[in-house]
C-alpha cells in the first residue's frame, strides 16, 4: 500500500469542481491500524444517538430543507444530476435513520452515524484497494465503474461531465457521494480506510473539523491507530 501521507499529498479536486460550486471542500481523514470487529455495544449507542439526531431534526423541517441537504441538492442540480432520484449520501442516510440505519460492522456503523450526527456526506474507503491517489473530477464518461445491478457484477461508466472521485484503476464514487465502488468498498476486513468528508458553504471548517476528531475518536477508543489528514480547498 502507498505511504497514507504521500497519497494525500497527491490527491487533488480539479478545478472544474471547485468553477462549479467554489464553497466546497474535502477533508481526507486516513485510519490505519484498525482492528475488524462486528457491530457491538459502543456503534450500538452511536447509531441510535444518530438516530434520534435525525428524528429531531426532521421534526423540525422536511429533509430537502436541511441546510446542508439543500446545498448538496443545488450542487447535484449544476452538474445535471436529479436529487430526487439519485440523493447524496448525506440525504439517504438521514431519510433511513429514524426507522433505523443499518448495521454492517462496527467500522462501517461508526462512519454512518458520525455522518448523521454531524451532518455531512462522509464516504469510507479501503486504502489498500486503491490504486493511485484520490481526484474529485468532472468525468469524460469513459471510466469504468463497478458496480452490482439486478444482482449481477456489472461496469458502468458515468455521465460525461459528472462530478466523480477516481483513482487510477476508475471511479470509486459516482455523483460525488452518491454510490461507491465495490473495489474500494469498507469490507470485514479492512485495516486501513480513507473517509472523505465532503462540506459546502452551509459547514464551516471546524465543524467538519469536529466531525473528523469524533470519527477518529470512536474508531480509536478500543482499536490502536495512526491518523493523517489532509485539506483540499481552493487556493491551498
């Protein structure tokens, strides 16, 4: 696997990203180190406080009227995506919680209720299935893209112009934080992950900040671990 913080180094959001919606910004957040464990009592408490989160807050106003849902709905919409069909993760999440979101693994469960509770797209990957580092693109519709339907392996391509992460091998997630990947996928086994947090202009940096120190905190309070992040914003 590339050195965590060489491939940060070398990750990049293209500047036709930033020209289509200049309020955004990814912070990358890599965990190595992790032990696999199931679901157990700590994600447990984590994802009903993410649940009750959602519950209040969608007694208050429909999901589409949550500010940063509403951004991610505009920024959908400036790349030709219809929201109300394909929602950023962030929505999808937040429509599933107060029914009860899923529970897959204590990794994966950590990251689904950290997005939900701080409300923002949060996306986790395998680092050791990546090839090549990290780039937020507007896609030329010819990179591959693996993926499941009706049941079946398949590869799909994206719509020219469509806002993707890639790494070298092809798209690992469509529509920004829509859909990931079944190469790059979090799995039982993963040891080391690269979530990326997605934030525009209704998120200021320190509260993605404070997304981060507790993503970083649950993964680590009983799994020993080293952590790298890195910025990607405009001008830096």
């Amino acid at each position: 696997m590339t050195n965590p913080e060489d491939l940060l180094a070398r990750a990049t959001v293209e500047q036709d990203v930033f020209a289509l919606c200049p309020d955004y910004r990814a912070l990358l957040v890599v965990v190595d180190g992790i032990t696999p464990a199931p679901s157990d009592a700590a994600s447990e408490e984590l994802l009903r406080a993410a649940e009750a989160r959602a519950t209040e807050l969608l007694d208050e106003q429909p999901v589409d009227q949550l500010p940063h849902v509403a951004a991610w709905r505009t920024a959908y919409r400036a790349f030709g995506a219809k929201p109300q069909r394909t929602r950023n993760s962030l929505e999808a999440l937040t429509r599933r919680a107060p029914g009860g979101l899923p529970r897959v693994n204590r990794l994966t469960d950590v990251y689904n209720a950290v997005s939900v509770l701080h409300q923002l797209p949060l996306g986790g990957e395998d680092l050791s299935r990546y090839v090549g580092p990290p780039h937020l693109v507007r896609a030329t519709g010819e990179e591959p893209f693996d993926t499941v339907a009706e049941g079946a392996d398949v590869v799909e391509h994206p719509e020219p112009g469509e806002v993707v992460w890639r790494d070298d091998a092809g798209v690992t997630c469509r529509r920004w934080n829509w859909r990931q990947a079944r190469r790059t996928q979090l799995h039982d086994g993963t040891t080391t992950a690269l979530f990326i947090m997605d934030a525009l202009g209704p998120m200021a940096d320190d509260a993605v900040q404070a997304a981060a120190d507790d993503l970083v905190s649950h993964l680590s309070g009983s799994m020993p671990s080293r952590t790298w992040r890195r910025w990607l914003r405009p001008g830096d």
